[in-house]
C-alpha cells in the first residue's frame, strides 16, 4: 500500500531543501513549547476546579456539542503572533482564526491551538497544541505538544520523528530520542484508535464502523484527540488510527509525525470537499489488511 500524503505531491526541489524544513521543525517546535505553557497557565484561571470561573469562556461552534474555549481563541492569537516573529512573511491557516484552507503559495502554517478540547474542558488530560508548517499543501514539518504529560513530538520531511520531554522552564532541555511505530504485524492483535464527529448523522455511521471492528482488532481507544492519536501511532502505543471528518489543522503535524516514523498514512484532500473522508495511520506491518478491513466495511469511503 502506498502512502498517501497529501493531494499533491512535495515538489523535489522542497523535499531536497533539507536546511529549510530543519529550520522549520524548530520553528513548530519552539511554538508549541510556548503555547503549551501558556495553555497550563490559563486552564486552571478560567476553569478553576468544578468549571468555568470566566464570563463567555465556552461558546458552540459547529454543533451544540462543539465547544471552543476563551484559551483555544487566546492561544490561537499567542500562536500567530509567535509565528509572524519568527516567520513575518507566512500565512497561518488555524482553527479558530480562520485563514485560506486552500492557498499552497509559500510557507503555510497550519495550527490548533488546542486539540481536544473537550478533554481540556473536563480537565481529561488529553489535549495538544499542534503547529505544522506546509509548502505546496503538503507538511514538511511540524510539532505536537501533549499539554498535560509534556511530550513534544516532531518531525521533519525526510528527517524523521522525534519525542523529548518539556521540562520546568529553569530545567535543562531533555534531549529527543527517536519515534518508530509499532512492529505489529498482525490485525486481529492491533489496539486501534478512533473519534467522532459532533454532526449526529455522521456519528451514526462511525458507530457504525467501530461495532463492525471491534470483533475484528484486539480493542478501541478513543483519547478525544487525533494529533495525540496520530502521535500514538508514532509512538508505538496504537497501531493504528483512523477518523472521518477531520480539518487539516487535526492532522497536519501529526499525521507527518506518523509518517516519519515510519506508518503508511492517508489523508483527505486538502480542500473542503474532503471534510467527510477519512484519515488513517497504520503500523506498515498491519497497513494493507487494516486498509482492507476498513474497505470491507465501507470506512474507507466519505460519511
């Protein structure tokens, strides 16, 4: 099965313009180590203990089940604003901020300056800050910040992924240890990740999906978070992941992270046309019977 990356291909000239997406990887990294700390600052002031202590801290986007904190619009600006100092002449395409979803001219950032915020929300500790930067639409670096546990994934087109530990400020900076995924060759014995939609009718099929699995995978785990999940796989701790439904900012740094470390991974077009397709992540040794168990069921096909 080969990878799928994005809807078009990196151009060689990029691929081959090693300097850049080092110095790209640092930029993601460097970001979302800032955000992260800003997120563990804010969350306790406008959530406190039992819940919301701010007026207008939560507010519904897309559902009435979709909610977007006063911390992911607040994170989302410290990003931009971080981004533009570091890179003044980038777009930035975010989650809550908005940007062009289908510009590939130049150096794209595409962020979520909290993924998982329903975690976030219920003090679940389960959230992340992703930063990915984009040429021609396709990723070729990016970072993940697990807020809460502080690991940072990364990774670089043609580079490799990696994990380090964010340390207290007046610690030493942990050194990063490479990621590799999971060497699970066999179907029925992989742990699966997934999530869910807020739109009913959508969530409907997934359930769907998942009751026509479950017999078929050793489990399903469901973290409230794709870059986490994505991240996982990377890791080694989910052999796979697969979800329809999910924005660019949900997988732009992660599924490059999974990619790196060596997973076969498919994505949805770039565009908003592929808002209902899946995206799926696996182990190479599991990648074409899981490709053929989700074809099998019809998960492979948009919701």
């Amino acid at each position: 099965m080969t990878a799928i990356c994005c809807d078009r291909p990196v151009p060689e000239q990029t691929s081959n313009n090693s300097q850049l997406i080092a110095e790209l990887r640092s930029v993601a990294e460097e970001v979302a180590e800032v955000a992260t700390r800003f997120v563990r600052r804010r969350r306790p002031e406008v959530f406190g203990v039992s819940g919301p202590v701010a007026d207008g801290a939560v507010r519904a986007k897309s559902t009435p089940t979709d909610p977007v904190t006063i911390v992911d619009s607040e994170c989302e600006k410290l990003i931009r604003e971080e981004l533009h100092r570091r890179r003044p002449g980038d777009a930035v395409l975010g989650e809550e901020g908005g940007g062009d979803a289908t510009a590939t001219a130049g150096v794209r950032w595409v962020v979520d300056p909290i993924d998982g915020t329903v975690n976030f929300m219920y003090g679940i500790r389960a959230y992340a800050v992703s930063v990915a930067a984009q040429i021609d639409g396709a990723s070729v670096a990016g970072a993940v910040a697990d807020v809460a546990s502080g690991a940072l994934y990364s990774a670089a087109l043609g580079q490799g992924a990696a994990l380090r530990q964010l340390d207290r400020e007046d610690a030493v900076r942990a050194a990063p240890h490479p990621l590799r995924c999971s060497s699970e060759t066999d179907v029925s014995h992989a742990l699966v990740a997934t999530g869910f939609a807020y739109a009913a009718e959508i969530r409907r099929k997934q359930g769907a999906f998942v009751a026509a699995i479950l017999p078929k995978v050793r489990d399903i785990r469901r973290i409230g978070s794709a870059a986490l999940d994505l991240c996982m796989v990377a890791s080694g701790q989910v052999d796979a992941h697969f979800e329809h439904g999910l924005n660019p900012w949900d997988w732009a740094a992660g599924s490059l992270i999974a990619r790196e470390a060596g997973a076969v991974v498919q994505l949805p077009r770039a565009s908003g046309a592929g808002a209902r397709h899946v995206t799926v992540a696996a182990a190479p040794g599991i990648a074409d019977e899981f490709l053929e168990l989700l074809r099998a069921h019809g998960a492979l096909e948009p919701v």
